[in-house]
C-alpha cells in the first residue's frame, strides 16, 4: 500500500547505552571506593614489607652488607617465602579491615580459595621475575624490584582484587 504510514507509537527505540540513575551510580561509587582504598592500603603496605623481605634476602648478607645476599642465586625460592609471608598478613587485613562488613563465609572453604587465588596470583609474579632473570639476564637490585616487584606485584595485585571480592569474601 504505497504512501501508507503505520500511526506513530509510543515506544521506544532501546537505548545502546542505558544510563544509571545518578543516585545509584553514586552508591556504586561510594560501595566500591571504599572497599578499592582499603584493599590498596593493606596491599601498599604489605607490598613494603615484601619488598624489604626480598630485598634482605637476596641482596643483604650479614657478614658483608650490601651486594649478593645469602639467596642471591635462588631468586624465585626467595620470592617465594616473601609472598608466603605476604599471602598472610594480605589474608588478615582484608578479612578484618578491608572485607569486614561481609559476612563471615565458611573458614575452610574461604582459606582455601585464598591460597588457590594466591598461587595463581604468585605465578604471575614470579613469571615477571624469572623472565626478567632467566630470559632477559638482568639480575641487578634494580632489575629484581622493577619486574618481581613492581611489575609483578601490579599484575597479581589486579588479579588478586577481582577474585577476593568475587570468591574469598564474597556479599552472600
């Protein structure tokens, strides 16, 4: 029927993109900056003290200071220990300070999906260390701490936020 037109309707074509409520996305916000601030200061701080303990260890050695410490040539099992002791005290901020307000999930079943988490977050930052050692030969105070620190500590820590919230503590 040509030259017919269909009477207009009152609908609506679906947006691409739906907007928020400008309330909710505040919420949204105010929910997650909270719990962001205070996993990145356990994180900070306990980022300090595994680079200290690295540090000690394969840099420091008592008897002649400062150079080639007593696991100098063992960097990973050294990273390893590290991240262990970490692993613990990251465990105890987050479910006392920074995941607090959740609800106490099972203790065996949360221990447990932290430490799976754990090792694959530690894989990831012991990757960024051996490749920097083993592939590229850098094995410098300055090397070991921009890859097996910084670099690595960046990646697993990313890793780390999304599953923790998602898995280990989780709302319900």
């Amino acid at each position: 029927m040509a030259g017919h037109e269909e009477p207009s309707t009152t609908r609506r074509r679906p947006s691409a993109v739906r907007r928020r409520p400008r309330s909710t996305l505040r919420s949204l916000v105010e929910e997650h900056l909270g719990s962001t601030t205070k996993f990145l200061l356990v994180g900070g701080i306990v980022f300090l003290l595994d680079a200290a303990m690295y540090n000690l260890l394969v840099f420091w050695h008592p008897a002649h200071g400062w150079g080639e410490g007593l696991m100098h040539g063992s960097p990973l099992p050294a990273k390893v220990l590290t991240i262990a002791a970490a692993s613990c005290l990251t465990y105890l901020g987050n479910r006392l300070w920074t995941f607090g307000d959740r609800p106490r999930p099972d203790t065996s079943r949360s221990i447990l999906l932290f430490v799976l988490i754990n090792v694959i977050a530690s894989g990831l930052q012991l990757s960024c260390l051996g490749f920097s050692r083993y592939v590229l030969g850098l094995d410098s105070v300055l090397a070991d701490n921009i890859s097996g620190t910084l670099i690595g500590q960046a990646v697993s820590t990313s890793f780390r936020y999304v599953t923790y919230g998602r898995f280990v503590f989780p709302r319900r």
